[in-house]
C-alpha cells in the first residue's frame, strides 16, 4: 500500500509472489480501513506491506510518523495477517516515469498513480524478499 493524506494505493501480488498488479485506490477518512482489510481477506492475502516514507537521507520525519500510525491501526483491522513497513523512498516519482514512458497522460495518472506507486512499494519488497530470503522492513503490531 502506498498510504498518502487523501489516497491509498493499493497493489497486490500473484499467489506465488512474483508480480505485483495495481488493485484499487481507497479514499483515506471514514471506512478506509474497512475497505483494505475486506480487499485483504477477499484476496486471502498472507502478509499487508506498507509503504514507509522516509527522506532522502533515510530519516523519519512527519509523513513517516503518521503513516506508522496507520499502519498499527490497519494491523488492527487484518490481524493476525502481519503488516510489515518498507522503505518506499521515491517509489511515486518512479511510478511517475514509468507511466509517462507508457504513454499515460498526466490526467489519467493522477487517477492511477497511487496504484501505480503501491505496485512499485510491492515489487521492491519482493525482489528484495527473494534475493535475500528474508522479508524486509519491519512488522507492525496492532496497539
């Protein structure tokens, strides 16, 4: 999940864990939280992975706080499935020139580009989870 103040973007993965698809995009505020963890048992998903936004120098700052908050209420709503946070540092504007190259207009990106983003955030965790064996990031535990 790409989690932003207006937008969640959402992406998941085929069963074996190979390729991430762009899903869906929930408006944040009321019954947000509903509507991710309906997609995840819809999809009998094993693991949530959100999106940490850290700065360039991979510092936490005010974005990264609430997000964390997020994250531990969403662990709330699809426990026991884990939520796990991974740096998504510029995962959007990578999202961005991959649409662009595409050939999608900016119109019909700014509909799409959390998806696109979440896709990004998601497909970095796999292929980091492959090449090492481990899952990145770290686990979220409901407060």
């Amino acid at each position: 999940m790409d989690v932003g103040r207006v937008r969640i973007g959402v992406a998941a993965s085929d069963p074996g864990g190979v390729l991430a698809t762009p899903v869906e995009t929930v408006r944040r505020g009321r019954g947000d939280l509903a509507r991710l963890a309906a997609l995840a048992s819809e999809r009998e998903v094993v693991e949530v992975v959100v999106g940490l936004p850290r700065t360039l120098r991979g510092d936490e700052g005010l974005a990264a706080t609430e997000v964390r908050a997020f994250a531990t209420e969403l662990a709330l709503y699809v426990a026991p499935c884990p939520v796990r946070l991974v740096d998504e540092r510029m995962t959007t504007s990578v999202a961005t020139r991959h649409r662009q190259a595409g050939g999608v207009s900016s119109r019909e990106g700014r509909r799409t580009i959390d998806q696109a983003a979440a896709m990004v955030i998601l497909q970095d965790a796999l292929d980091m989870e492959r090449a090492r064996g481990v899952p990145p990031g770290e686990v979220v535990t409901g407060a």
